[in-house]
C-alpha cells in the first residue's frame, strides 16, 4: 500500500508502533445538521455495544452511587456471544434504563432532550459517539484514554477522569444547569470540526495528492514518449 488513513491520532500511533508506518489522521464524519438542542433534561445519555470493552459496568456503578440522578443506555450486542454472559453479571440500578437498539430518529430526539453525555470505553478508538453529543451542544464525561483525548477538550466541551466511578460521581454531583448551559456553543463548534463536509474535502485531497504524478515520473513518462517517437 502506497498510503495509510487512520481515524485519529490513537490509531495512528498503533499503526506506527505495529507497522512502523506513518499514516494520514482523518476523523470520521459527523451529520452534524442533524443534531438539535431542545433541552436540559432529567437524563443523562450513554449510547454504546454492550461489551465489557465498553465498561458498561462501571456506568452502573457510578449511577449506583448516584440515586438521584438517571442514565438512559442505548445500544444491543450479537445474540449468543460474549455480551449475553456478560450483561447477565451485572445488575442496573433502578435508576439505570437499558433501551437496546432503537429507531435513529428517537435516537437523536434523546442526545436533544438529555442533560449530558456518558462514555467510558477501554482506549477507543476515536468514539464517534461524543462528537454526535457534542453536535447537540451537550456535555460529555468520558475515560481519559484513547480517541476522547482528540474530541472533548476538557473545561469546555466535557471532562476526562480515570476510569473509577468516584471523579464521575462528584462531576454529575457538582456541575449544574448554568454550567452545562454555558457549554453549548462551545460543544457546536467542537463537532463542526468532524462534520462530514470536512471529512469529505479531506478525504478527496489526499486522494488527489495521492494518484498525482511526482515531477519525477512525469519527466520519465514524458522522455518515454519522446524515445519510442
């Protein structure tokens, strides 16, 4: 292969350090027209495979703690694989509603009605999901790991903590209306930076840079020419 693309810097870095190859950084697209803000809600959002990669354990955990507050999660898993067995070890809280997979529309109707986003996935790889959130102008509290380093800008756009409930807990506990409020814009303009218009304008000149001729194949193609007339 003449060129590698990675979707962020994390999976540049594996490719790097497994390959010994650099690559080109294009994050994936974003709709972001599609994403609205209605509302602070009574909810926070969390929307992710069921997988133990994900933590979903530790989101548990951390609403446990926090009976007061509420956690929609939104995703599914393969029936018959690992996930099954997992999920049968954990126990929701109460105040944690599991909703699987869901229609896109009420999908996006939850990141415009929710109070802020939750994920917490082991070194993910760039996490499209926050940036979905952020295009609602909403808050996101993620694992300080991974691709969450590239999108959240921390003080701004949402928070990185280690993956433990307790620094999640007093975030949720601690960070109120106006403070989310005063994110909003700020959470836009994050997420316009991985819409889908930059993603394709970049995608297009790296492949323009990509099959166009080096001035050195272009002087041998032209003397090619040349000789064989």
């Amino acid at each position: 292969m003449d060129r590698i693309v990675a979707i962020s810097e994390n999976v540049r870095g594996r490719v790097r350090r497994y390959y010994g190859r650099d690559a080109s950084v294009i994050y994936p697209p974003v709709a972001t027209r599609r994403y609205r803000f209605k509302e602070l809600g009574d909810f926070w959002l969390s929307v992710s495979r069921m997988y133990p990669e994900k933590r979903i354990g530790l989101q548990f955990e951390i609403f446990r703690r926090l009976p007061r507050e509420r956690l929609i999660l939104v995703g599914g898993y393969s029936a018959g694989d690992r996930a099954e067995r997992y999920l049968a070890t954990l126990k929701p809280p109460p105040n944690v509603t599991l909703l699987g997979e869901i229609p896109e529309d009420r999908l996006l109707d939850l990141y415009s009605r929710c109070r802020g986003f939750l994920t917490t996935a082991v070194d993910e790889d760039f996490g499209i999901t926050p940036a979905e959130s952020m295009a609602a102008g909403k808050c996101v509290l993620a694992t300080d790991e991974g691709g969450y380093r590239e999108t959240i800008v921390p003080g701004k756009t949402g928070f990185l903590f280690p993956p433990n409930p307790e620094p999640f807990v007093r975030a949720i506990q601690t960070i109120d209306e106006s403070a989310l409020r005063a994110m909003k814009d700020d959470c836009m303009a994050r997420a316009r930076l991985f819409d889908e218009t930059v993603f394709v304008d970049r995608m297009k000149r790296l492949v323009s840079e990509a099959t166009e001729p080096s001035p050195t194949i272009g002087r041998r193609l032209r003397a090619d020419t040349i000789k064989s007339g």
